[in-house]
C-alpha cells in the first residue's frame, strides 16, 4: 500500500472525546504515520501504511471509515460495479462526484445494495470540519455488533458493577495494544474489560481481591485470574504491555476498607508504573486531581456522565 494513502474517519457524537482518542490509538497502533483532528470536530484524518480493515474491525465509537480516492488507479476499483454517495448536505457537490464517477469508470448507482458506498465531505461542511475542505473515498465496511447480546447480565457470572462492554471494548483500543500483545487488569471483576481485549488474540490477566469476583471471571472464560490485593501485585515476571482497569468507586468495597481513596491510587500507579508504560483508568471525576499528583504522564481525559450524580473519566496515563 503507498505510504501516502489517506483514510478519514467520522466519529459518533455521544462520547466524542473516548471516540476521538480510541480511533487515533487504533490508526497508530496499525500504521498510521500521521493522524489529523480537531476537538471541535467529528472527522479524524490518517496518512500511512495502515492495516485499516483491522481498526474497522475493532473500533466501538466510530460511525464511518473511509479510503480516499484520488488517481486513475484509486477510481479503477469501481469499474463495472455498482455504488452509492452518501456524506454532506452539498447535494451539487454529490452529484458532480456521482457523475464523475460514472464518466470515469462506468459504474452505476445503486441505492439498495451497491458494491461500494462512497463517502463525500465537501466544502458545504467547512464548519463543521474546517482543516479539510472535502474529502471522497470508498467506505471501509464495519461489522454489525449485537451489544444487546454481549450485555453483562447474559454471562455464566453477572455482578451489577460489570462495565458496559462497549465502554471496555473503547478502553482496550485506547491502551494501543494489538494482536499477541499482554493487558492485565487489576481490579477485574467479572473480566468485563478483558472479555472484549480477548475478542482480538489478545492476551489477558486479571487480579481481584474478592474471591467470589476471581471465580466469577473464571466461570467467564478468562483463565489467568489472581487473587490478590491490586496495590501489592506481583507485576514484573507478567511482561505486560498496558494495564486497562475499571477503579472501584463504592465507599464500600472491600479494597477499599482501612484505605483512604487517595492512598489507594497513589500505591496502585506506583506500583504498576514499574512495569508497563501504559495505562488506561476509569475512575471518578474526582479521582483526577489524585492522579495528576501521583506526577505520572496524563495523556488525556475522556469524561463520561453515566448518571445523574456521578461523572466518570477515562484516564490515560503514559509512564516515561
């Protein structure tokens, strides 16, 4: 593939700061040599050698991926076939590119089940993504995932406290690990983040202090499961490559007790910053402040407002 390919991207509206940083990890993690975006945008640009069926493949919070055609050779795929544009509310703008593409391959339009769907962004949405006057590439298809049937509550062992696994599909992506690569989640549960990590020939671990949880994930499938105290974990002879974990919020909780909150995650990042360089946390709003003084990298905060008096965050801590 030329290393001047360019693919861009139109991420979904309800989370778009998690969006923007998962589809960025995943380009990188996969190639990409340069990714373009703004925040107060919804399309995300890549350049590079990029393994892209395999981020469309993974990617939770994206609408639309696309391959951007340019040359004779970028048309000539759609010789003989048949396509549709979709993208822009420049409707002239769409119909000079369909009628392009007919002159210039002899495609024909099809609505109902085209061979390509092609995506146009055009100047009319210079507002809304104002580094890139417009934009025209083929679809890159996304499989359809039942989230309904992945829910927590249809597993062998179901806790309430399982995280919604769209939202641990997006922290694995985010962590910028790949294929025979190693995450290890500290405070597991059920395995809810290490479930989706699996979906990918991904390699997992988790630790729980509560037995009943360690059983539980077992029950689920996941097989290195420790029990142990998360502050105190035995990381180095794990060789891993990122640490994705969901914080325990409840006052309650047994890891909790004889701890303060702000002990608890000073003890946890130090611990675990001697051995990966990556780390992606869901943790209270609050919880912020306590990580940026344990003096560690933040590379970005995602926050996510999952109920009316408690605002979560994703954290993505880089280690030096």
């Amino acid at each position: 593939m030329p290393a001047n390919r360019r693919f861009f991207c139109i991420i979904g509206a309800k989370y778009p700061d998690l969006a923007r940083e998962e589809i960025t990890a995943l380009l990188k993690i996969y190639g990409s040599s340069k990714v373009d975006c703004s925040n107060d945008t919804l399309l995300v640009v890549a350049e590079g050698e990029c393994e892209i069926d395999k981020v469309a493949k993974r990617v939770v919070y994206t609408k639309c991926i696309a391959r951007e055609i340019t040359t004779d050779t970028d048309y000539s795929i759609l010789t003989g076939k048949t396509f549709s544009c979709v993208g822009g509310s420049d409707r002239d703008f769409v119909h000079r590119v369909t009628e392009n593409i007919k002159k210039r391959t002899g495609a024909e339009v099809s609505l109902k089940s085209p061979d390509y769907q092609i995506v146009v962004i055009s100047r009319y949405n210079a507002i809304k993504y104002p580094f890139y006057t417009h934009l025209i590439g083929i679809r890159i298809p996304q499989p359809k995932i039942d989230w309904k049937r992945r829910k927590a509550s249809n597993r062998r062992f179901f806790h309430p406290s399982a995280l919604e696994p769209r939202l641990c599909r997006a922290m694995v992506n985010i962590a910028q690990v790949k294929e025979g690569h190693t995450i290890l989640d500290p405070f597991c549960g059920t395995g809810s983040i290490l479930i989706e990590a699996q979906e990918f020939q991904i390699k997992t671990a988790g630790f729980d202090v509560i037995k009943t949880m360690c059983k539980g994930a077992k029950q689920n499938l996941i097989e290195n499961i420790v029990q142990c105290d998360s502050v105190q974990m035995p990381l180095k002879p794990l060789g891993v490559d990122a640490i994705v974990t969901d914080i325990p919020y409840g006052r309650s909780t047994s890891m909790i007790k004889g701890r303060s909150r702000k002990q608890l995650l000073t003890d946890f990042v130090a611990n675990a910053s001697v051995a990966v360089k990556r780390m992606v946390i869901m943790c209270e709003k609050n919880d912020e402040e306590m990580l940026i003084s344990t003096k560690t990298n933040i590379k970005s905060v995602c926050r996510l407002y999952e109920h009316k008096s408690l605002t979560r965050s994703i954290v993505t801590i880089t280690i030096w």
